[in-house]
C-alpha cells in the first residue's frame, strides 16, 4: 500500500468532482479521530494507517475544487499528453513555451498536485519548464506555495543538488509537524525509489521528517534509512551505515514511545555494524537490545522479527546454540508470520551441521498450493512435452515423492527454495519446490496422474491430473509450464 497510495491519490481528481467531495469529508472526519488520540495511542498505529490523517490537508489544499477547476482541468489534459509521449521532461519547456502556458500557472499546477511516491506523471515535466524558465538560483522558488516548493526541491533532488533542495525544504513553514513529516517521507521515497538519486538528502529528508513526527517514527524510519544507506554501500561507500545508520539507531532505541517500531530499529542497527564492519558489535548490541524487548511492551512480531535478524549474526559468529535458542524465540512470538517461517527455514539448516543445536522442528508443515491444478502436455517442435509443477509451502514442507502412472513421462525434484512472493513491507515467505515434467520425443501422451506426497498431515497426498493437449481440458485449466509466481 505504501508504495502505491500515491497514484490512487493522484488518479482521485480525474473522477466526478462530487464523490471526491463527499470522500474527502469521510477522511476529514477519521483524521480527526487520529489527531484527537492521546500521543501513546497514535503512536502505536502503523505508519501506512497514519497516512490518512496526513493525507486529508495535502487534499484540503485543493478545496474547494470550483477555485481549482481551471488547473486540475489542465493537469489532466497534461496528463494525456504525457500519457501519449507528447510531453516529456525533456520537452517540457519547448512544450509549454509552444502551448502558451505560463510560469504561474505552471506553478499553479504543480502546487495542485498531491505530493506521494511515485508523484504524479505531470510531476517531472512541469518542473522542468519551470527549472528552465527560473533557472539554477534557489532563490527564484523560495516564493512558491508550500506544495510546489516541497516537490521543486524533489526535482532538485533529482537533479543531484542535495544543498539547495535542502535549503528549499527547511525554507517551508512547519505549521503542521506530522504532515510535514509525512511530506518529507514523499520526497525521500520519491528520490530513493524512484528517482534513485542524492540518497544523502533521503537520508537526511527520512531523519527530519521522522523527528517532526515523534519517536515511534524515530525507530520505523531506520528500515528506510538502512535502505538507502545499502544503495550508497553498493556504490562504494560503506560509511554511511556507521555514520549516518548507526548512531541514529541507537538513539531512536532509547526514546521512550519508540518501544512499538523496535522491530524496525533493532534489525537495522545490527545490519549497520556488520555492515561496517564490526561483526562483534553487531551481536553484542544486538543481544543488549534484545534483553531490553523483555522489559518493555513490544508487539509480538516486532520481537520476531528483531530476534530473527541478530540470530543471523549470531550464527555467523560461531556460537549456534545460542543462535537456535534465538530462532525459536522468533517462532514462539509470531508462529503465523513471515519471520516465524524464516526463522524456522534458518533453524533447518543449523540442524543439518549441528545436531547438538536440539529441538529443530517447530512449525507443523503445511502445503499452501500446487499450480497447475491440471498438468496438459503441448507437444513443442521437438516432439516433446515440457512442463512444471510448483508446490508452494511453509518452511518445514518437504515433498518427500512424486509419482506418476503415465508411460514414458519421466519426473525430476528440484531442489526446494524459500522464497520472498511478497512486496516491500508486505513480505510473504513461501518454501518453493518445483517439478520438472518431460515426455520425451516420440512418446504419445497420454491421460494419467502425477501423485505428490507430502509430509503435510492433513494433504499427505495430492493428485495431480495429466492430460494431452488433444484432450480439451476444460476452461480455466492451467496451460503446461511453469505458473506465474504466488500472489
């Protein structure tokens, strides 16, 4: 959702203005409701929650739409034209120069378009006309309306000037600490994610926005801050996960408030000392953060997750005892999450080399799906038949034997693999095992079964249909090959 809320926001003023009205009303009214909770509360609430509550001014901004009608009419005519690769950031001046649109109403525009990540596809083109027409002096946008001064600095950004961007976002009157902060989330994620530039301003746009928005935020933003410190790592500077990463962490563990977001902080902190280089520190710091999560209230998966990622340390410094313990510290907390079946995953391949480390064997098995659901064999070019099968389960899945009663087809196990089918902060953790299916040259196929056996309980078997293209399965069958990815 984070990722793309803001292309639902933009996409809202292309609807009936009478909807939107009424829509903005509803979410005027649950802001409020977040605003009136006491700081503990509202703390407490996930950071892609409190986006309403920082949405509903960016879109006050635009009411009353009768005042606004004009520009959101030329945005969206911008927008087809964008869409139709007539208006580009590289054409924009010549473009607008050619449809005689103005500087204020470019600056109109660009101050009526909600700022999110990914911005708005009009975004980069309006501010390129205006970057060509005003030029490189950071003083001629100082003047801006809150909105357009906040997405040139973006643009700035982008263009690789860090300081001035930054001289322009400090420029913005903080009337509204929490929205501010939201705001500066925008640009940090527009320009790491997107742009994939000054990743030192992101940085420091993630550190601003985060203090303006309180403690909890202090600790939820290390996550971010660690990713754009990686991008940097990969460009040949390491520093940045001790100087700017570390310290940071650190000090967002001790804020009282904070306790909600450690799952955040604590696998971040520990990321940045190895990173850097101190793989002692790393596991020492983070057994100290750990011991802390036992005398505060902290959500289960928080603690799962936090004990997850310093087991990994841990492991990788010698001792796996103690990394198992903290494995199945990670299980117990949040047996139905992603972390849970990561660190069940990781428990497995300890117990291969060290059977000392004890019980290894936490999460009942459990096979989530089989695609296809009907296996139809297609001749190719060749003569023969292709296909595969993928069975999708949680970490202690094994697919212990595959058999089939169709002559000649002959089946092969691969190896199976824990695999991420999830997105960004949505992470969805599945064991994969694929099957290979060959019906070699000059065989006829021919209808029978492929039989799965599993160690799952409650579907130790499962029989897969085999059937010849000829055969006309019926509609909505799965097509011989390799299935798209889980959802």
């Amino acid at each position: 959702m984070h990722r793309h809320y803001g292309k639902a926001r933009s996409s809202v003023w292309r609807q009936a203005p009478c909807w939107v009205l009424l829509a903005l009303c509803a979410l005027r009214a649950i802001a409020a409701d977040i605003d009136a909770l006491p700081d503990a509360q509202r703390d407490a609430l996930d950071p892609v929650e409190l986006n309403w509550a920082a949405m509903v001014p960016s879109l006050s901004g635009l009411a009353p739409l009768g005042s606004h009608a004009a520009t959101l009419s030329q945005l969206s005519s911008w927008r087809a034209a964008a869409a139709a690769g007539e208006l580009t950031e590289a054409n924009a001046a010549t473009w607008m120069a050619t449809n005689k649109v103005d500087r204020n109403t470019l600056i109109r525009a660009l101050d009526a378009i909600p700022l999110a990540h990914p911005m708005d596809e009009v975004y980069l083109p309006i501010c390129a006309a205006l970057y060509s027409d005003i030029g490189p002096d950071i003083n001629g946008y100082l003047q801006f309306p809150r909105t357009a001064r906040i997405a040139m600095a973006t643009y700035l950004g982008a263009l690789e000037r860090p300081q001035d961007a930054r001289q322009l976002l400090e420029s913005v009157p903080v009337d509204e600490p929490r929205r501010m902060g939201m705001d500066l989330y925008h640009v940090a994620n527009e320009l790491m994610d997107w742009r994939r530039k000054s990743y030192d301003l992101a940085i420091w746009a993630f550190k601003r926005g985060a203090t303006l928005r309180g403690p909890a935020d202090k600790a939820f933003v290390c996550l971010h801050i660690g990713q754009a410190c990686w991008k940097l790592y990969k460009q040949g500077d390491p520093s940045a996960y001790g100087e700017q990463l570390a310290p940071w962490a650190e000090e967002a563990l001790t804020l009282p408030g904070s306790e909600a977001r450690w799952g955040y902080a604590i696998p971040a902190l520990v990321d940045a000392y190895y990173l850097s280089g101190q793989t002692d520190k790393a596991v020492e710091r983070g057994l100290h953060h750990l011991k802390r999560l036992r005398e505060h209230l902290v959500p289960p998966s928080a603690v799962g997750q936090a004990h997850y990622m310093v087991a990994r340390y841990v492991a990788a410094s010698g001792d796996v005892k103690q990394a198992a313990d903290l494995y199945r510290t990670a299980i117990r907390h949040c047996p139905g999450q992603s972390w849970a079946q990561l660190a069940q995953a990781e428990l497995l391949r300890l117990a291969e080399k060290h059977e000392e480390i004890g019980q290894f064997r936490l999460i009942e098995p459990e096979l989530l799906r089989v695609a296809p659901e009907r296996l139809v064999l297609l001749l190719g070019d060749d003569g023969s038949a292709k296909a595969t099968v993928v069975c999708d389960g949680n970490a202690t899945l094994e697919i212990t034997k595959v058999t089939t009663d169709v002559d000649g087809l002959s089946v092969t196990q691969g190896e199976a693999k824990v695999v991420d089918t999830g997105r960004k902060l949505m992470v969805r953790i599945v064991k994969r095992c694929e099957i290979g299916v060959v019906l070699p040259e000059g065989v006829t196929p021919a209808k029978g079964q492929l039989v799965l056996h599993t160690n799952d309980p409650s579907r130790s078997v499962v029989v897969v249909p085999v059937m010849p293209a000829t055969a006309s399965p019926a509609l909505g069958d799965a097509p011989q090959g390799a299935p798209a990815a889980a959802q």
